[in-house]
C-alpha cells in the first residue's frame, strides 16, 4: 500500500479572508504580522497569502475566548449564594 503524503495546504488572499471575518485587508495583514493567522509571502510578485486552516484555528481561539468573557461576566454577575453553593436563609 503506497502512503499518500498530506494534502498541501490550501491559501486564501486578504481579501478573502477581510470578507470571511468581516473585516478590512489591513486587519488581516497585521493579524499575520502578530503570528494570529499563518501567513506567507507567495508568487511573483510576492503577494500575501494566509493558510485556510490557520483560519479555521484563528475562528476556534476567537469562540473560545467568547466563550471565557461570556463564563466570567457570567460569574460577575451571580449572586454569593449561587457562587458558593448555599441557599439563602430559609424564613
């Protein structure tokens, strides 16, 4: 049985990616400076290209962080007898 070698990764322009995350090319350029999105210098002339499934970890990190604001303002918000677990006094 022959190994097949993984799938090259596939590329998407700024502009496609500005669209997908509703946001501007210039976002998308310095996401990749920050290291946020994978990104790479390609072709002649050397025009930016970010890795789809940088996206796709890029899109998991953003709904986690969401996830944690939501939880913590969540906890802000309780009330002392639901954080710790005891019930208001009975009359």
């Amino acid at each position: 049985m022959v190994a097949s070698s993984p799938p090259a990764p596939r590329f998407l322009a700024p502009a496609q990616v500005a669209e997908l995350l509703s946001i501007e090319v210039g976002e998308v350029i310095q996401l990749i400076h920050e290291g946020r999105l994978r990104g790479s210098q390609l072709g002649s002339p050397q025009r930016w290209r970010v890795e789809e499934a940088s996206l796709g970890e890029y899109l998991a990190e953003q709904s986690e962080q969401a996830r944690r604001m939501a939880l913590w303002h969540q906890a802000n918000e309780a009330s002392f007898p639901e954080v710790w677990g005891t019930s208001p006094l009975q009359p």
